[in-house]
C-alpha cells in the first residue's frame, strides 16, 4: 500500500503552487493534483472514516506528497497530517 512521505506547508502566495509543480514534474514523487484539505475542520471526520479512499490515490511506487497551504495558520490540521503521516508509515511501507 502507498504512504504519505511529506507535505507542502506554506502560506497563500509564497510559492507553493510553484514547489507542487515542479516536484509533480519529477518522475519519482507522485503528488494530488488538488491541494489537500483533508485535515481541516470540515473534512477530518470523514477522513478518520475513510482513510482509505485517502490513501488511494497515492503511489506505491513512488515518493509522495500533498500541498496543504492553507493549515500554516491553522495548527490543528498541522497536529492532524503530522500525527496521520507518523502513524500511517509504518502501516503503510
């Protein structure tokens, strides 16, 4: 099964978009095309559900990653991918 190995963590307007493009174009990371909101307030609990579905769209082959611009402010969802991608890996590798 595929993991989750970092994520983009930035602010609006502070280069992300451009770091998620250019890591998309290597031939060895596989990253969403869409920005990860999976972790905020509205989405968490489905996550937690469905964890799953998540995952699925990710590379087994691959190293992967999301862009999540929007949790810099918002530590919770910081706490929530940090604690998902530690207890993920070793499930997952």
């Amino acid at each position: 099964m595929a993991r989750i190995d970092f994520a983009i963590i930035g602010v609006q307007k502070a280069a992300t978009s451009s770091i998620h493009n250019f890591l998309r174009r290597h031939n060895n990371i596989y990253m969403p095309k869409m920005e990860s909101n999976w972790f905020d307030d509205c989405n968490y609990h489905e996550f937690k559900k469905n964890k799953s579905r998540f995952i699925s769209q990710f590379s087994r082959n691959k190293i992967n990653g999301i862009k999540c611009p929007d949790y810099f402010p918002r530590r919770i969802c910081i706490e929530r991918l940090k604690n998902i991608i530690i207890k993920l890996k070793p499930l997952l590798s």
